[in-house]
C-alpha cells in the first residue's frame, strides 16, 4: 500500500493526497493552524478510516452469516489526548444496523470479529485507545 502527499501551496495549509488505487483525497487545517478549513483535517481521515474499515467487515461478515442485512451506519466520537501529540485516547462506535430477522448475537459477534480480528485500523488504534462499541438493530 502506498499514497503521496502534496502540499497545494503557501496560502495554507490544505494538501492533496493521491492513493495507490489512484484515488484522490484533499486533507486541511484548522484556521487557527494556518489552514482554511476546505476539507477534512487528517485525524478526521484517520477516524472516518477506522470506521469504514470495521463497518465494510460487520457487512461482510453479516452477509457471510446469512443475515438479511439491508442497511449498516457506523458513527464514531473520539476523544484525544490535550498534548502531542494528540493521539486518540478513546474512541466509541455506534452502529445501526438495519435489516430483516438480524440476529442480535449475530451483529454482536459481526462486531466483536471485526474490532478483535479483522479491522485493522481499529486493532491499531486500540494499541492507544479505549475502544468501546454499541449497537441497535432496525427491522425493516
């Protein structure tokens, strides 16, 4: 996996990042940090991350598990340390997951996989943070 950062220039502090998939992102700064608030800050990037991470396996794996899942949102609310840096202390998943007969074992276990087995992103950021997650399910 690789990626290249550029620095869009000396007006600010925004900067456009390429994927090796060749995919396109544009990251900024806060206005107190010199940025202009144009795009995400890339500690954003890095939660919003985690979360697609672990909500593409709870798909996955609920979908593998025969589930009628129809629906899954992944919301994240993180707190961070007050001095450098300012890592990730805690971070709080909420899922709502919408579909038809789903099991709550199920997603519970689909969870449970995906932050202890496969989802890498949030596997490395419990290594700095406490990671807790809830659920609900929405019949549909």
């Amino acid at each position: 996996m690789e990626c290249k950062i550029s620095w869009m220039g000396s007006d600010g502090m925004a900067f456009v990042a390429e994927t090796g998939s060749g995919h396109l992102v544009t990251m900024d700064g806060a206005p107190e940090g010199g940025g202009r608030n144009l795009a995400p800050r890339p500690m954003e990037m890095v939660l919003l991350g985690t979360g697609g991470c672990t909500a593409y396996d709870v798909v996955m794996i609920l979908k593998k598990s025969r589930q009628e899942v129809q629906g899954c949102t992944a919301s994240l609310k993180a707190e961070r340390a007050s001095q450098d840096p300012k890592i990730f202390t805690k971070i709080h998943f909420h899922f709502t997951v919408t579909g038809h007969n789903l099991n709550p074992s199920t997603v519970e276990r689909a969870i449970t996989l995906s932050h202890e087995k496969y989802c890498s992103a949030s596997i490395m950021l419990a290594k700095s943070a406490e990671l807790t997650h809830s659920f609900e399910i929405i019949e549909t």
